[in-house]
C-alpha cells in the first residue's frame, strides 16, 4: 500500500471519512435524550467511552459511539471484554477504531449490528 497522509494520522482524531467527530457531555446527553448526570453513569458503567480531550481536557464521547439517539447497544460488553483484556479507556478507543480485517474498524461491525460476536471473540483474544 502506498503511504499517503490518511495512513499517518491519529485514528482518534480521523476515520475514513474524514475528521472524527466528538462530542461533550451536554451534547452527548441531547443526542440521547437524557441528563449529563445520566451520561457520567453511562461512562461509568461503560455503556459509553469517552476521554478528556482539546486543551481544556473536556470529557468528550465519539459521536460513532451513540446510533438512533442511543448508545450502541452492543457497545457496554465489548468495552468491559477489553476493559478485563487490561485496555485503558484510549487503547480501547484505539483499537475500536483501528481497522484489523474487519469490512472497516471494530466500531463499524457494531454499528452494523450483525458483528458483536467476531468483535467480542476478537477483543477476548487480545488478553491471552
């Protein structure tokens, strides 16, 4: 493959589509419906995964994270697999966002809803 500018770039900061999207508390909370009270617990109990980013350090979610106004539904169990795989909250985005033969990153099998089962064996087997 030839090296193009894509092939360096952070992939917390650009998908194939372009710049990643991010969202703060209070946004991530009006795309679902809810309170930014709700949303901590939801970072909390790794319904969703976000991290402090810009140079304020402002907890921020991918937007790829939530789908139809919710979070992805098959997202909590993944991030807990990696979570015991000993991944940091970033590794785990990385590697959600890193594509490794998949059609696409980790991330887009979930979005898809039919990939749950190949991303979670394959989250497992990071651990061994």
């Amino acid at each position: 493959m030839s090296d193009t500018p894509h092939e360096n770039r952070d992939v917390l900061d650009f998908g194939p589509d372009g710049e990643r999207v991010w969202l703060n508390l209070p946004d991530v909370a009006e795309q679902i419906g809810t309170d930014v009270g709700k949303v901590r617990r939801m970072l909390q109990e790794r319904v969703l995964l976000g991290l402090r980013r810009t140079d304020r350090k402002i907890m921020s979610v991918p937007a790829e994270l939530l789908k139809d106004g919710a979070p992805l539904p098959d997202l909590q169990g993944t991030l807990v697999v990696l979570a015991d795989s000993g991944y940091s909250d970033e590794e785990a985005l990385r590697w959600l966002f890193t594509d490794d033969d998949y059609p696409g990153a980790p991330v887009d099998a979930l979005r898809s809803g039919i990939g749950k089962t190949e991303v979670r064996r394959r989250a497992q087997a990071l651990g061994f």
